[in-house]
C-alpha cells in the first residue's frame, strides 16, 4: 500500500497560468466534451447481463480534455509514475481509474514503487507512461496522449518526453514515427529518477473508456494520408504468438476457429509481428474484424465507421465502449459453456475455452454479409452528375 496524493481536483486556471504560474499543481482545460456518445445496436442477441448491460449504457458522455501540470516532482519506476512530496500522484485525466485502486492496495507494487536516488534533473517534460504496458492499455490509456502533444507542440508548448529504458520499444518507435522531432530522455529505474521542474501530464482523451472526439478526428486525419486500396479488409486477429504462462484464457480450438476463418475470407493476422504503422494502416481500412477479446482486437479504434466487429469471449467493457465510439457493428460469441473468461488481479490458474464452430461460421458470415452489403450502398446518396442535390 502506498501513500497517495490525488491531483484529480486542481485548480482549473488558464493554460499561461498553469505552465507558468507557482501552484504545486494545475489544471488547464483545453478543449470541452464532445457530447454523448450513444450506444449502438449490437449485430446479434448476445448472452450476459453484464454484457448486455455495459454495452446498452445510454448516460456516457465524452469528458473534458486537459493539460494537468505538477511542480518539483520526481518520475521514477518502470512506468514513470509521479512522486509529490514522496507520495504516489494519482489524477484522473492522466491515469486510469484503477491505476488508483492498484497504488492504494499495494497491487503489484514491484511495477510502479521505486526508490531510486535522483539522477537527472529537467526543468520541463511531458510524462505519458504508468506501469500497465499491455499493448491494449498502452493504446487506449497512453498512445492517444501522442495526438495531445501534438497538438500542444503545435500552439509552442515543447518538452523532452521521460520514459524508462525498461519500456517495450514499441513506445518508443510509435512515439517517434507521431512525433518525428520529439526528444525523449530515458532513465534505468533500477538506480535512476528524474525530478521534474514542470511536469506535463497529457489527458487521455478518455474518461472509463469513453473517448472525445479529438481522438477520432486525430485518428481520421491520420488515416487520410495513408493509400486506401490494396491490402486486407477482412482480419481474423490472432493471439496464438502472445500466449504467455501467464494467460487467464484459452481458447482450445483456436486452430479450427481459425481455419474457418480463412475459408470465410478473412486474412489471419497477428499484428505484433507487423510494424505499429502497418497495423494502423491495415485496421484503418478494415471492413469486417473478428477475434478473441483481447488487446489486438482494440486495435480496431483505428477502424472506420460501419466495421463489422466480432469478439469471441468477452472480458469487460472496452470493446463495445471503442464499437459504440467509433460508430461499429459489434457482436459477442461466448465460449460453448455460456461463460465469460474474466480477469481478476488475484492469481487464477489458466481458464481454458472453446467456440462453437457451427455458430461461429454462422455469426461471421452475417458479418460479412452486413460488410458487403454496406459496401454495395457507398455512395448511394451522391448526386448524379448534373443532377440536383437533393439531400437534406
């Protein structure tokens, strides 16, 4: 368990002030919500209450979006977290909320706890990282804090960005293929910590998974400069490279599953042996994406409105929150026992599953059907050539 200092409720005061002002921390709003984001039907009736009922949440609307900045802090650990006066910094905007509940419970302490002398010292720096760097957290709750400092570098906010040299070297590479001119310091958090005169916490663009629309538009923008023809637009996403001991789940016949896939006309894919911009450019164009629940599948928030999404298993929330934001299609196959496969940070021995594949080639195929047949109506309301335009 860990002392904590929560940020969450800084003064909000305007972004010259909070860079330049004496407040130990501030908060600057940068941009409001962008409104409701409403859920969506899903492609076909799904087992689970929680499920059903997470996915249906019709209240969720897209938070503020601001620029936290704490003073005379130190960035230590394997994730860069913050120390205030030596208590763990936790505030909403820049951390997930259960990254709280982990620094409160003394969960997995060896991940974030360090006690490392000072040996670098910044006058300003953004720090983006917290000690979860599972791809799907890194992508949800870290990579769209990028587009942020993007936009700030832009407006003549620049910084050195701190992260440990114990980060995957995924961030690094994404962080500057985004961000090309972007100095990055590291550290060893075995021995090293960083005070930090002004530090630049980015929000996430999310608040419990329900984005601002900044991060579409990011994302689209991104996409725009990317060529749209050539290339998979059906993606069977698989997880038979990343099986760890450490997975909670199986699934037993992932073979078959897969092979039925294939038939169907979807491209396998295992997206951690492809680099991160050919995995943006492939899911920005995918039409129809299917795989077990799990942090490939995320990837399809770069995907376009109107994509097919099928998960096989569910977990929590994420999916259908990235599905209702991004305007798709989803649908859940449990395993054939009718029980989802959870997560919980107390040790679980391997829980092993299998999908039926009588109903898992039939739900596919009224994916792909949906799929072709939005791709059969694009461009239906365009005027004709002289034509008048008739559109309201």
């Amino acid at each position: 368990m860990a002392e904590i200092v929560d940020l969450s409720g800084a003064e909000l005061v305007p972004l010259k002030q909070a860079l330049e002002g004496s407040a130990r921390a501030a908060r600057a709003l940068l941009i409001k919500s962008s409104g409701w984001v409403p859920p969506r039907p899903m492609l076909w009736e799904c087992q689970g209450q929680k499920l059903n009922d997470q996915h249906a949440l019709g209240d969720l609307f897209a938070p503020d979006i601001d620029l936290l900045v704490a003073r005379r802090v130190v960035a230590g650990g394997r994730g860069a977290h913050l120390k205030l006066d030596d208590q763990m910094v936790y505030a909403a905007g820049a951390y997930p909320y259960y990254v709280r509940h982990w620094l409160e419970h003394g969960v997995t302490p060896e991940a974030w706890a360090f006690d490392a002398p000072v040996r670098i010292r910044l006058d300003r720096a953004f720090v983006i990282t917290h000690f979860n760097y599972v791809w799907g957290h890194w992508l949800t709750e870290m990579y769209p804090k990028l587009f942020l400092i993007r936009a700030l570098n832009r407006a003549g906010i620049v910084a050195p960005l701190v992260l440990p040299r114990t980060a995957p070297g995924y961030v690094t590479r994404i962080v500057h293929e985004l961000l090309p001119d972007q100095e990055i310091v590291t550290y060893d958090p075995r021995d090293e910590a960083v005070e930090i005169g002004v530090a630049l916490l980015p929000h996430m663009l999310q608040d419990n998974y329900v984005f601002h629309d900044l991060l579409r538009w990011s994302l689209e923008d991104q996409a725009l400069a990317w060529p749209r023809a050539g290339g998979p637009d059906r993606i069977f996403v698989s997880r038979g490279g990343v099986r760890t001991a450490q997975a909670f789940r199986e699934m037993e016949n992932e073979a078959e599953i897969e092979g039925i896939a294939q038939d169907l006309g979807l491209t396998l894919l295992r997206p951690e042996t492809l680099s991160w911009t050919e995995q943006a450019r492939i899911f920005s164009r995918a039409r129809v994406v299917a795989g077990e629940f799990g942090s490939g599948l995320h990837n399809a928030l770069l995907s376009p409105e109107g994509c097919q999404v099928m998960s096989l298993n569910w977990v929590v929330e994420v999916q259908s929150r990235i599905a209702n934001f991004r305007r798709h299609d989803i649908g859940y196959l449990m395993p054939t026992d009718g029980q989802a496969r959870l997560f919980t940070i107390e040790p679980q021995s391997n829980q092993p599953f299998t999908i039926d594949p009588a109903a898992f080639r039939e739900k596919l195929t009224i994916a792909l059907d949906r799929a072709e047949a939005r791709a059969a109506m694009a461009g239906w309301d365009d005027a004709a050539p002289g034509a008048p335009d008739l559109r309201l």
